[in-house]
C-alpha cells in the first residue's frame, strides 16, 4: 500500500476511534473507570463545629458527636483492597480543641507500650496527621493504642530526622481515653473492638500557625496498625488514597475542610 494511502487509513482509524470514545465516553482517560475506582475514598472531608460539650472518657456519646462527619473508608489503598477489620472515625472542633473519636473492629486487642511517645506502632494504634499548610515542610502524627499511651509529634520536615530525634521534644498537650470491648493482651480469646476518644488543644499547632479559620483546609490522613495472633501480617489501613504503605506520604493525604458555627 502507497504510503499516503497508509497515512490516510492511519487518520481515519484514529479519528474513528476519537469519535466512538467522545460519543460513549470511552476513550477520554480522564472519563473512564480506572478498575480502583470500586474502592471507596474520602478525598475531602467537613471537621464540624462541636455543638455542645464533649467529655474525654473514650464513650463518644455526647450528642455533638452527631453533627460530625462519619470516616468509615480505611483502606489499604496501596494494595487496592480492603482491611480485614472496620473502623469508624470522626473529627470535630471549637475554639480550644480540636476532638477526635474512633471506634475500631478488634479480635485481638493488643498494646504493652505503656511509656509516653514509645514506640505505639507495634501495637494496635489509631493515628492521626495533619499538614496545616501545602505550602510549608512541617506536619503533625499523633497516636493511641488501647493502653491509652500517647504519641504525639511535630516535624518541621520529613527531611530534619524521624521518631528518634522528636519524641523526646515534643509535648503538645493530647488529651485521650478509651474504652476497650475485650481483654487486653490475651490471645486466647475472642475480642471486640476498642474505641478512642480525645482532644488536641489548638496550642499544639502554634508552630505552624494554630487554630484554624472556617474555610481554612489542611491535608489529613487517618491510619490504623491491627495486630492479630490470627493475621499472618499486621493490618494497615488508611482513610487518604496512599499510594505506597508508607503513612508519611502527605502527597497523598485528603483535603480537610473547617466548617465552622452555624449562625
């Protein structure tokens, strides 16, 4: 075949193929469905006005707590499926604190890291980042396993050294409770779950500006670390579409929104 001929049924295969992909949406990659779009995600998520008082005792009964937005994705992004256990969480904030609760699906309940800012990620852990500023290096972790010990650090950067250099620097004054549904640190048995409950004062985040203003966003991720004498792994999951297991990863984390008192 004559190379104009050649080029000619080129163009036309091409143009063909633009023109059934436009008409039923196709051909656009941005349109079609990648085969992870069946996971669920929350890439941005409301932190509501607590309307009422809320008491640390690891209950999460307060009526305020109804207001908030439920976070029931944690996922496993990075290997496209779901955790074996459930979790529950939810955010809410006021002029002094910012609350957290979550309440987590358990059949082994286990945490013998009793010594503030230890290492809590060998044990069942609910974690929490937050990366104030897209602008800015620095960013938060907190943490709490069912003992109730707490890990809570501030980095100025990914790159100014980890846990070794921080944990020993850092006090930003988390509050936390929890309730446990099952025996802690015994194997043998069947447990439940456990929930966490706590507060973070906005004085914690003075370094990288305090409390936020209503419409102000910040980048979040939620995490979860679920050992089981049952589980040939620990289960990690997350509530921000990571794309490699590496809880850090804040390029990934979801957008969080403060909405602030309804007038």
């Amino acid at each position: 075949m004559p190379p104009k001929r050649i080029i000619l049924v080129v163009v036309f295969l091409v143009g063909s193929a633009w023109f059934l992909g436009s008409r039923y949406g196709a051909s656009n990659p941005s349109e079609a469905a990648p085969e992870d779009n069946a996971i669920p995600v929350d890439r941005s998520v409301e932190c509501r006005w607590a309307m009422g008082p809320i008491k640390i005792d690891g209950q999460a009964d307060e009526p305020a707590w109804t207001n908030a937005q439920v976070l029931d994705k944690f996922v496993a992004y990075w290997a496209k499926r779901k955790p074996k256990t459930g979790t529950k969480a939810r955010l809410l904030w006021d002029d002094k604190y910012l609350y957290f609760t979550a309440e987590m699906e358990d059949t082994d309940i286990y945490a013998d890291i009793k010594e503030r800012n230890g290492m809590t990620w060998t044990n069942d852990v609910f974690e929490l980042f937050f990366k104030p500023h897209a602008d800015r290096l620095a960013y938060y972790e907190f943490q709490v396993n069912p003992a109730n010990t707490p890990l809570e650090l501030y980095f100025p950067s990914r790159g100014s050294g980890g846990y070794q250099r921080f944990a020993p620097l850092t006090r930003l004054g988390m509050e936390s409770a929890v309730k446990l549904d099952g025996t802690l640190n015994d194997y043998s048995d069947q447990d439940k779950g456990w929930t966490v409950e706590g507060r973070i004062p906005w004085t914690a985040f003075a370094a990288a500006g305090g409390k936020p203003k209503p419409g102000d966003k910040w980048r979040f991720s939620f995490c979860r670390y679920d050992y089981s004498a049952t589980f040939d792994h620990p289960e990690l999951s997350s509530t921000s579409p990571l794309s490699v297991s590496d809880f850090h990863r804040y390029e990934d984390f979801s957008e969080l929104i403060f909405v602030g008192p309804k007038e």
